[in-house]
C-alpha cells in the first residue's frame, strides 16, 4: 500500500469505528529520548484494536507503537520501534 492508501483506510475505520477513544497516559523516555505515551482503543465490525505509541516530545514522531489487534477471533500483536537516526529526507 502507498502512503495515500495508507491514509484512506485509516480515515474509513475512524469513520466506522463503534467505540473509540485515545488518552494520555504519562511522560516516559525512549532510548534517551523524551516522549509522551498514548493509549487509543477502537472496534469496529469485525475487529478490536488496543494501541500504545509513543510520540517524541516536540516533533511528535512515533518512537515506538504497540498493538493488539484480535479480527473475528484471530489475535495479532506488533511492536515496532522507530529510529531516526541517520535519516536524510530526499
């Protein structure tokens, strides 16, 4: 999927999301770096989805993100952790 995709399908699960919600949970650091922690949770038709990111004070790039996602009974679980270093923009 290209970035527009991306966006798209993100823009229709808000729009079907039955019960969704995001909050604040507390400051914390990634690898040195100072961030700010979220929890979102959504549900839509066929999936449950609870998340925790990590957004880099000040510029809000994701730091890390970690997902449970469980579609029409399947559980799924990502971690990904994000690093910035060394990155050149084109």
């Amino acid at each position: 999927m290209n970035v527009q995709q991306v966006q798209k399908q993100e823009d229709e699960n808000i729009r079907n999301a039955r019960n969704a919600s995001c909050r604040y949970l507390r400051d914390e650091s990634v690898e040195g770096q100072p961030a700010e922690v979220y929890s979102a949770h959504s549900e839509t038709a066929g999936a449950i989805s609870d998340t925790v990111v990590w957004l880099a004070k000040g510029g809000r790039r994701v730091l890390r993100e970690e997902e449970d996602v469980n579609v029409s009974g399947e559980k799924m679980h990502w971690s990904i952790r994000v690093d910035y270093t060394n990155v050149i923009a084109p």
